[in-house]
C-alpha cells in the first residue's frame, strides 16, 4: 500500500477494504495485508472487529 493509497483513506475515512479496492481497482485479498502493516506502522487507525472494519 503506497501514499496515493493512504492518501484516499484520508480524504475517505471509514472506508472498508471492499470500499478501498473498489475505488483503486484490484482484490481485496491483494490489499488486506499492506493495510494491516499501515495500520501497525500507526499511519492509519482501524476500527471494528474482522468483517466490520474500517479505516480512517
């Protein structure tokens, strides 16, 4: 996951994953992990619990 993508985070915040990779294009599952190692980098937050989180 690069800037551009943390970039429309920050301008979406709350955004699903679902809603992440359909406005960048790709698969869900191509981006699950580069947004969990965002999310440790502390870059992100995340909030909810497996299939309700989102990001902001």
């Amino acid at each position: 996951m690069g800037e551009p993508d943390v970039v429309y985070v920050v301008r979406n915040p709350g955004a699903s994953v679902e809603q992440i990779t359909d406005a960048l294009g790709g698969a869900t599952k191509d981006l699950q992990l580069p947004i969990v190692r965002v999310v440790a980098a502390k870059k992100l937050t995340a909030t909810g619990q497996t299939r309700g989180t989102t990001t902001s």
